[in-house]
C-alpha cells in the first residue's frame, strides 16, 4: 500500500520540517503538522550514518514515542549545522511498509522474495548452526563476511572470531586514491584528500574533475560558494553540464573516460614550459632520482640509499647527503652504467603527449587546455578535486589518479595551504587532524582469513567460499554484471542478510535479520564516529520498532548463539568508551558525559584552520617522496604513466560499432548509492528511473521524450523511460545510480556493467578498480 504524507501524519503524529526541498506546498502542509501533539515530547541526538559522507548531526523530535521532526543539531563549528533532503526523509523512512518486521526464512527459489516469518531463535540458531557446519567442513575462510559502505555497525568483530573472510568498504576500489593511483605517488597512507574542503578559500583555482558536488555532497555546498565569494576561480571538467558546473566559472567538457589524455597534455606543457616549481620538485620528489639504461630501475648503492648526481661535487651521492645540490636534468655515467634523471627520462617520455594530441583525444580545444595549465601551474595555490563515482571508475582510472597527483607534485601543490589534490566530496581528508582512537581488542588467535580475491572478482573467480553473511544491499549495489553475481550467489549452501529495508539482496538471501534504523536502539548509547575534525555520540531517539534489531545486538546475540560472546562489548556505551579511551590530546576531555551535555557532539582538541596535509614533506612512499616513476609497474609497461583508450566504452573497441554509447551512472542527490531508493517522499520529486539520452542520439533512434526504452548489452538490459536532454554530449547516456529492481519496466541498471578488471590491479592498495562507467550500450524503443 502507497502510505501518502497526509495519511502518514495521521499514523504518526507530526512530521519533519523539509526545508531543503523548498517547496511552498510542502511548508504549508509542514507547519500546522509540527504543531500538533507537543505533549509527551522529548529531544534525542543523533548522526545520520548512510554512504553520503556527510555525517549530520540531527536533532531530532519524539512525541508519543514516534520521531516527528528532524532538524540540524548545532555544531561548535556553525559551518557544518545542516542536513539534506535525504536526512529530512528518514521520518517517513523510519516508518515504510519496505521495512522487515520479523525475521524470514526463504520458501521459494532464490530471488523469488518468498519467505515466511519466524522468530529470532528460531533465525539464529539457523545462523549459527550453518556457520558452524560450514566452517567445520571447510574451514573459517569459506564464509564471506561483508557489509555495504553505508552500514553504521560493521560486524568485524564477530568475523574475527570465526575465521571468516572479511570485505569491508574499502574493498570495493572506491576511488582513484583509494583504489592506488594516488597512493602510488604519494604513499599508502594517503586515501583520500590532502586539503580539507574548508581550504578551497585559500585556493586561487579550483578544479572539479567529474566532481558534482552540489548535487551529491549537498551539506559541503556551503564550503563551495564561500570559496566562490572570495574569488577562488572554480572549474568543473565533465562531460555533462551538471549542477556544479552550472555553477563553476568554467566548464570544460571532455570526451567520457579521457582525464588521463588531459592530465597529460598538461604535464607535457609544465615540463617543456618548466611551469614547475624547481625547489620543490628538487627537494621533495623523485625528480632527481636516476634511472639506470640497463634495466631502468633507480640506482642505489650498497646501503640501498637512493643517488642522486651531486652538482656541488660532480659525483653521485646519496639523495640525503649533507651539503648536496641535485641535479634536475642530465645524463651521466656511474661504474660504467648510462644513467639519467628522473625528470630528464620523464620529460622524453611526456614528449608524445602534446597538447595537440591530448585536444583530439578528449575533445577539448587546444588553447583551452594551455589557458588552463597556464592557470593551474602559474596561477598561486590550486587544487584538484575529483568526485565519487566519476573519473574513478574506469579500467585504466588508476593512471588517472597517478596524474593527478604528479601534476600537483610539479607543481608544490601537495603539502601547501590552497594546494590539495584528492576525492573532493564528502568533506574528506587524508588524515584529517590525526586522531588515535582506542579500540575493542581481541586475542591474538582471533583475526579475518585473508582475502583471496578482491571483492568484485569474487562471482567469477576459484574461491573456498560456501557461505555468505552481510549487511546492507551488497549482491545489487557492489558488483557490476548483475546475472553473473546472482548465478555465484545462487550455487552457495547459505546466504543470511542484515538490513532495515526489503532491498534487492535480501530476495537472495535464506535467512533475513530485521534492523533497525539509525534512530532505533534497545540502549540510550548507540554508536560513535569522528567526523569533520568532530566527536559525535548517538542516542537512542526511539524504541526498536516492530521486532528489529539494532546491529549490536544481532552481532551479541549471535556470537552467543556461537558460543563467542564473552569477547564482545556487553553494551555499546562500552564500546563508545573503549574509543574514547585514548592517549591523544586532541581527545582530552571528550567523554560520554562530556558529550551527553554537549547535545552529542563536541569538537576536537585541534587547531581551528582547515587540515592540510603533509605540509612537512615527508611521504609515506618508501623514499619519502613523491614519486614519479615507479618500478613496480616496468613488467606493466607503465613505470612512468602512459595512456590507454578505456576497457569498453571507446570508440577504438570494435565492440563500439554495435554498442555505440557510454552509459554513465552518477550519484544523485535523491539517493546515497541504493539507499532511499524507496524514500517515499523523495519518490514524489523524483518517481522512476530516467535515462537521460542526448536529442541527436534520440532522434536517430526515433526515440520520443518519456517514451519507454531498453537499453542493453552482450551482459543484459533494462527497460525504463527516457528524458530527452540538452546538458550533455552525444554519444553518451546516464542514468542515476542506485535504484532498485523493482522501480525498472524490465531488468536493473548493473546487468550491463563492465565486469572486466585491469590485472595490474592487483598490485594496488586496495586492488582491482571496480570499473562501472567504461561501459557500452545501446538504446532502442520498446514498441508497444
């Protein structure tokens, strides 16, 4: 049954206010309703965890024990008093007929959603039970323990305890740092951005690279259009004109999946125009390295130190030598070996890219992309800043990332206030101001089987897996060729699921484990995070509604059943206080009580100015430099970045001539991945999915607007309306990420996702990209 706004105020007594909509038909229909029923209220303070990044700190109001309100808890820093849309809808959410009530057990085949209730004994003894079997037949590695990035709760402990191989979020090649190309210049340890947002106001360049922040990151606009006021110039580089653009200085649209060729172009221009910063680029990267002729790897002496050509002494010497002058450039001879430079090998290699050939491959014109490098490198402080679910997820987007960041190395713009290069939404940073946390430890003999494959590659790979345990909408939303993954999933023996809503992955599923939302506990403490520099407590807003659950307490409960709970927190305050029991001084005077008194929120004992990133130079690459020229990857081809056309969607691919358009999926601002697909009051504005197709692709396929249409591959289809659209290039179709099955005429969007892995992939820090843009289609009407 469709539950309407009026008819869910009636059953709930109030609503949330639902300003961000910013409609005056719901603020009419708001005020009154939130007048309503003020006796028997109270106010409870919460975080809103689902995978936005945003982490809003809600202050939320109870009456008659129903969550009626929803607003932005006050900060210490005001800057981040806000919530979005998304937030706002969880007090229908918290309440949809989605929800799962009861435990199930599956009556039907796998997919069918057929099942029956049963009670919690009953579905964890059944847990148990074959988590016990399965893992005395085959050992602990052959369960799979997994939860979605949104998850608030991961299960990890009691993976640990059993032997379990474990995925978590960061599993999933996430981004172009998280999946290595970054992290390959700069370290393992930088995994997501080396200036917080809230430095954009020190930049004199932006740019945005497939970075639609004011669409997915809405509660960090603000940071945006501050940068804007004083006068940061903000360029949004995508091949749609998006939100964010219409609100940039520039656009500069490229061809889809060819950030590499413009990054490229870019550093041939720095190079050849020495556009470099000389000091920095001799001091702090691998610039000065020398590279030997024979087998070009860098030259070491016996202690394994690094050389470098000395030209204080004519000689080569240890790159940390006293007293030394490197040499940028040059060619020289040690014990007989033809040697060169780093920048000098890198210069002759960049040669090939020249901003000519980088304007035929992306499309953009030649003085566009000299103004812009001319800007970029010369111009002050600037920053890059790439986006989720964008230039991240294509075969080859490790060189990309890799790019990136040696552009902001040439350039000093790694460690510098206005500087920064990394993921540009959801208010990350690589550190952060660095906070040790405590932990809830276990014995020693307790830990994860290693992985032995990445997580995507699981459905198609040799694995021990028999068994399969998560949280959240995993087998739907986080491997791309959708049929292959059901036909894995369906040869297990066993497959249980946690989750609030009745998503896709749960009709997979033999046993279904209710629960409940954020808002929802059986303890007045539930959860903790430390966020935006930020300590935020969770408290119990409302009883566990129907016969949820709350993540703790299926993990307790469980691990009873398993015998192993002596190991766990016997409440979550217990494990709040175990994180909170740390040595940093930025966490000084933060506890339980602190916070209780402080509306669940208080910032840490850190300095006021925005986080910058490694502003003392020193790298966490093995010689503490930025490295442009990496060994690991010559048997690749790749020691220096090269260019590659996309895996698929490239009109190089023969595949091209019969799928001749790139599907692109972004975030939208309705949904955070599948989460609030089913958001009834989202659905209202935003009711069905929508390929959005350019008019000369349309009309070639005599395709009208919002006639229905099928698009597909070799993989499979999906059958939708389409929206006829003006702000985006031929040759390209979208359509928003994230929506259920259930919302398509016909199939689901992530049957026609590229599957296909780069196999250096697997020398990354997290592993093969995930790359579910670098994919072809076809549309065609669906007559009738």
């Amino acid at each position: 049954m469709e539950i309407s706004r009026r008819n869910f105020i009636k059953a709930s007594g109030g609503l949330a206010a639902f300003g961000m909509i910013g409609t005056g038909s719901l603020n009419r229909w708001i005020r009154p309703a939130a007048a309503e029923g003020a006796e028997e209220e109270k106010i409870a303070y919460t975080f809103h965890p689902p995978n936005c990044g945003g982490r809003c700190s809600m202050k939320c109001t109870v009456r008659k024990g129903k969550l009626v309100k929803i607003e932005p808890n006050e900060w210490p820093d005001g800057h981040h008093k806000k919530v979005c849309l998304r937030g706002l809808s969880e007090v229908e959410r918290v309440y949809s007929p989605d929800r799962l009530k009861t435990p199930l057990k599956r009556v039907g085949e796998r997919g069918e959603g057929k099942f029956v209730a049963i009670s919690w004994d009953e579905a964890l003894t059944t847990i148990a039970d074959k988590l016990t079997e399965i893992k005395g037949k085959y050992g602990g590695k052959s369960i799979l323990w997994s939860n979605s990035s949104g998850v608030q709760y991961p299960m990890s402990t009691l993976a640990a305890l059993i032997g379990a191989q474990e995925h978590g979020a960061l599993d999933f090649g996430i981004d172009m740092s998280q999946a290595g190309g970054q992290s390959i210049v700069m370290g393992p340890f930088n995994i997501t951005n080396t200036n917080e947002i809230t430095d954009w106001v020190n930049s004199n360049l932006v740019l945005l690279v497939g970075n639609n922040l004011l669409e997915t990151s809405l509660t960090d606009a603000a940071f945006f259009f501050d940068a804007k006021e004083k006068g940061t110039k903000m360029v949004c580089i995508d091949p749609v004109f998006s939100t964010t653009a219409a609100k940039c200085d520039q656009w500069i649209p490229l061809r889809p999946g060819t950030d590499s060729a413009l990054y490229l172009g870019m550093i041939h221009l720095v190079l050849n125009n020495q556009w470099y910063d000389q000091e920095y680029v001799r001091s702090y990267t691998s610039a000065p390295f020398l590279i030997r002729e024979d087998n070009q790897r860098i030259l070491r002496d016996e202690g394994n130190n690094y050389l470098v050509w000395d030209k204080n002494s004519d000689s080569p010497r240890p790159v940390d030598a006293p007293g030394i002058l490197p040499e940028l450039e040059g060619e020289f001879t040690v014990n007989g070996v033809k040697v060169k430079t780093v920048l000098t090998a890198f210069t002759e290699h960049i040669r090939q890219y020249t901003p000519a050939w980088a304007a035929k491959v992306t499309e953009i014109p030649e003085e566009v992309i000299t103004d812009l490098t001319r800007e970029y490198a010369l111009g002050g402080p600037a920053s890059i800043q790439w986006g989720l679910g964008g230039p991240d997820k294509w075969y080859h987007s490790d060189t990309t990332g890799r790019l990136a960041t040696i552009l902001a190395g040439l350039t000093g713009n790694i460690g510098r206030v206005g500087g920064g290069v990394g993921q540009g939404t959801q208010h990350v940073t690589c550190w952060s101001w660095v906070t040790a946390m405590g932990s809830w430890d276990l014995p020693p003999e307790f830990a994860p089987a290693p992985a032995e494959v990445p997580f995507s590659d699981i459905p198609t790979a040799s694995t021990s897996i028999k068994a399969f345990f998560f949280q959240g909408n995993m087998l739907h939303q986080m491997i791309p060729d959708y049929n292959t993954s059901l036909k894995w999933a369906d040869s297990l023996e066993f497959i249980a699921v946690v989750d609030n809503q009745h998503c896709d992955s749960v009709n997979y599923a033999d046993i279904v484990l209710p629960a409940c939302s954020s808002f929802e506990s059986e303890y007045d403490i539930a959860y903790l995070i430390n966020e935006r520099n930020h300590i935020l407590l969770q408290q119990k807003v409302i009883e566990p509604l129907f016969e949820s659950k709350s993540d703790f307490q299926i993990e307790k409960e469980l691990a009873q059943k398993l015998g192993l709970d002596q190991y766990l927190p016997e409440t979550p305050e217990d494990y709040v206080r175990a994180l909170l029991n740390s040595p940093d001084p930025a966490l000084q005077g933060i506890t339980v009580e602190a916070l209780k008194a402080n509306q669940c929120i208080m910032r840490l004992n850190v300095p006021d100015q925005p986080y910058v990133a490694y502003l003392d130079r020193v790298f966490g690459t093995e010689s503490t430099k930025l490295e442009f020229y990496n060994e690991l990857f010559l048997e690749d081809h790749c020691a220096f970045p090269v260019w590659e056309e996309p895996n698929e969607a490239s009109p190089a691919n023969p595949l091209y001539q019969k799928y001749p358009l790139m599907l692109g999926s972004p975030h939208a601002r309705f949904r955070a991945h599948s989460t609030f697909s089913n958001a009834r009051w989202l659905l209202q504005i935003n009711n069905e999915p929508l390929v959005r197709i350019n008019p000369i692709d349309a009309q070639a396929r005599g395709i009208q607007n919002k006639e229905f249409v099928e698009v597909f591959n070799d993989r499979g289809s999906f059958q939708c309306r389409c929206q006829i659209v003006n702000d985006m290039r031929p040759g390209m179709v979208q359509l928003s990420e994230g929506w259920w099955s259930r919302y398509f005429q016909k199939g689901d969007l992530q049957e026609v996702t590229n599957p296909n892995k780069n196999p250096r992939g697997k020398k990354l820090l997290y592993g093969p990209i995930v790359a579910f843009l670098d994919t072809l289609v076809e549309v065609k009407k669906v007559e009738g």
